[in-house]
C-alpha cells in the first residue's frame, strides 16, 4: 500500500477515536452534574481492591450478568476503543499506571494520553467491585502543562448493586522545574490541581478540590517519586495524602515498580497502602502494566487488582483532514 493512502487510514482511524473520546468524555461530565452524588476523594485509598485467587475469581466471575447493559458498554466498548488507537500512536507515552500518586511529567504539547484500566477487582469489608473502566484522559495544550480528566465506572457484584461513576475529576498539571524526566539535571518538580467531580450515585451531589504537589528523580538503576496531596473532599473533610513511587531502569523493557502511601481523611479514614507491580514498555508510545495492592483503611484489609495499559498520540494530525494528493 503506497504510504500516502496509509498515512491517510491512519488520520481517519485517529478522527473516529477523537470523536469518540470526546463523546466519552461529554457523557462524563453530564453525568456527574446531573446526578451528581459523593464518593471517596481518591479511588484507592479506603476502597482498594482485594487480589482474588483462581478460585475466587472464577467465582466472582459466575456473577458477571448481574452488571447492567450500560455498564458492559462501558467495559467493553471503551476499552475496545482505545485499543484502536494504539494502532496510531505516534510518540512516546510515559506509563504512569498503576500507581495512586504520579510523576513530575505531563504529556507533550497537542498530545493526547490516554491511561485506561479496561476492568479491575476490588475486595473490602462492604464485597466485591467490577472497576470496568478506569480512564484518564491527558492533554498536552501548552508546553510543560496538561488539562486532566479521569473518572471510573464501579459495578458492586457482591452484593449487586446499580453501576456508578466514580472518581471523577477534572484537573490542571504543569511542570513547574524542568529536571531528570525532561532530560535534564536535577529533580522534576510538577504540581496538580482541580476539581473533584460528584459521584452518578450516593448520598451526596456535593463537589471537592485538590492541590497536590510532586518531585521526581530519575537515575541510571531508576526513579523515585515523591507526591503530597491535600484536599477538600466530595463530602468536605480535610483529606491528606503521601505517597513515595519506586521504579526499575527505564530502559529496561519490562520493570519492577512499586509504592507505598499513607491516607488520612478526617472524621472517616486512615489507610496504610503498598503496591508492587510491573510496566512493560513495548514501544514508545504505548504500555502494558500490572499492579497488586494491599492496603489497611481502620485496620480492615482491602486488596486490588490493577491491569492497564497507557496509549498516546499527536492529537491534532487526529483533527486535520487528510491531505490532498
């Protein structure tokens, strides 16, 4: 196939996946104002996933019908979508799942970056949840500064319960001293902030706020990862989070990456969390990773399993229209 008429396969796959995202992306705004409702201030922490064996996830598993048709939708049809789009990415994507903090980098300026969990298990003292997709949607519009929006779809299986939207969020991040992640010396040190979206579901349709703040260092043998979190909760309760990330060398194809974090959400939780898991980096432009955590939130134990992947390309070669030959 001449490579022009390739080049243009590629713009029309990437303008359907455009026009889909922004689709996704209208649909989750709408629905968090009009049935906005509370939910916990970050997904993670207090209402972590529990890892099933075999056995119990085959178990969980025989109870998959129970989940409604908008939420098989979601599950599927998003994740099938984005999938699509690792057929066109184009530049480098830096993984930054499947931690509960970040890193001191933001996505390239008209890029588009897309890190999605196309479903996870969370076990804790109230059952087990379906988290069919966790999505987060980041874009380059300036240098060293992104907009963010993230949010994920939570089916209860036991006991059943209606799908929910879940922490959602809508933020702005930007590289405030260029360091080791942007090539580089010294530490990276980047800041997010943004308003924390209502739950589809809950008792309350109340909105919240975050302000965090990140220093990053990357060497020959890996990275650390320093994040601190404050903020007002969907519930307005002071919540602080901490967290330190640990990762293997980058040039590795597949590292080892780990994190540990403390919560405190006041008049409601403390939570102690570490996580270990895996990034294989198959390309420059797209990722797999896999994560295991095990957390106490009020000395009860709760357990996830995280699976995802991390996609991006130039957005705007998504938008122009193809070129004239």
């Amino acid at each position: 196939m001449p490579r022009g008429a390739r080049m243009d396969e590629l713009r029309a796959f990437q303008r359907l996946l455009v026009r889909g995202l922004r689709s996704l992306c209208r649909k989750l705004i709408a629905c968090c104002l009009r049935c906005g409702h509370p939910g916990e201030s970050r997904p993670a922490s207090g209402y972590s996933v529990q890892v099933p064996s075999a056995l119990r996830a085959a178990a969980t598993m025989s109870e998959i019908p129970l989940v409604s048709t908008s939420a098989l939708t979601y599950a599927i049809g998003c994740p099938c979508l984005v999938f699509v789009s690792l057929m066109a990415g184009l530049v480098p994507a830096a993984a930054y799942r499947p931690f509960d903090g970040t890193d001191a980098a933001v996505a390239e300026k008209g890029t588009l970056e897309i890190e999605m969990q196309p479903a996870g298990v969370r076990k804790d003292e109230s059952g087990t949840t379906l988290i069919a997709p966790a999505t987060r949607f980041n874009y380059g519009f300036t240098d060293n500064w992104e907009a963010v929006l993230e949010g994920q779809l939570e089916t209860p299986l036991s006991p059943s319960d209606p799908s929910s939207l879940r922490a959602a969020g809508a933020f702005l991040k930007g590289v405030l001293r260029e360091g080791s992640l942007q090539d580089k010396t010294g530490p990276s040190v980047a800041t997010e902030f943004g308003v924390l979206l209502p739950d589809s579901q809950g008792d309350s349709h109340k909105f919240g706020a975050s302000l965090a703040g990140v220093a990053s260092q990357r060497w020959d043998w890996g990275a650390i990862h320093l994040n601190g979190v404050a903020e007002l909760t969907r519930e307005h309760h002071a919540d602080l989070f901490a967290s330190v990330i640990i990762e293997g060398p980058s040039k590795w194809t597949v590292r080892p990456v780990a994190e540990v974090f403390y919560e405190r959400e006041w008049g409601k939780s403390d939570t102690v969390s570490g996580l270990v898991g895996l990034i294989w980096q198959v390309r420059e432009d797209f990722s797999f990773d896999i994560g295991l955590r095990h957390a106490l939130t009020n000395s009860h134990p709760v357990n996830e399993l995280r699976a995802g992947l991390t996609v991006a390309f130039p957005l705007a070669s998504a938008l122009s229209s193809p070129a004239r030959r």
